[in-house]
C-alpha cells in the first residue's frame, strides 16, 4: 500500500511537472506572440514617421521651389522697369539733343539772314 502510494505520489508529481513544463512553453509562446507584436508596432511607427519624414521634405521642397519662382519673377520685373527706365532716359535725351540741334540751326539760319 505505501509502495501505491510512493507510485500514485511520484505520477502525481511527475504530472504537475509536466503541466508546469506545458504551461511555461505556453507562456514563453504568449511572450515571444507579444514581443513580435511590439516589434511590428515598432515598425509600423518607423514607417509613419519616415512617411512623415518625407512628406514634410517635399513640402519643404514646395515652399522653397515656389519661393524661388516668386523671386525669379520679382527678377524679372525689376529688369522690366529697368529696361522701361533706360528707354525712357534715351527719350529724353534725345529730345534734349533734338531741341538743343534745332537752338543751332535756328542760331544758323539767324546768322545766314
């Protein structure tokens, strides 16, 4: 009977071992299912962030290509007016020279008569 008992106590052990054994492969299971989820969750917010990364870039790239054709543009304006200004000055100074030319001939013609 005690020899029963010594079995049926050793199976009873040897049992509670084997489902303790069960349950740790069951947890490092569930442990290893987590750790993979994190990473994934780590790696979908690497991507979002470079995603975001290259999303601000080229909003960045925008602003300064539109700045640049807004200066290009003021560039040309400015030589516009520059160029307007210089033809404007040429007029001038040709009347200036027509009207002192006509003083001379007009001085001519007084000294001819």
């Amino acid at each position: 009977r005690s020899s029963d008992l010594s079995f049926r106590k050793q199976w009873y052990q040897r049992r509670v071992l084997q489902e303790a054994e069960e349950w740790s492969k069951i947890e490092a299971k569930e442990i290893a299912l987590l750790q993979l989820e994190e990473d994934m969750a780590k790696l979908e917010a690497q991507e979002i962030a470079r995603m975001k990364a290259e999303e601000m870039a080229r909003i960045e790239a925008d602003k300064m290509a539109r700045v640049k054709a807004e200066e290009l543009t003021l560039l040309e304006l400015e030589a516009k007016a520059v160029a307007r200004l210089e033809r404007e000055e040429a007029v001038v100074q040709l009347k200036s020279e027509m009207i002192s030319l006509k003083e001379k001939q007009k001085t001519l013609k007084d000294e001819i008569l």
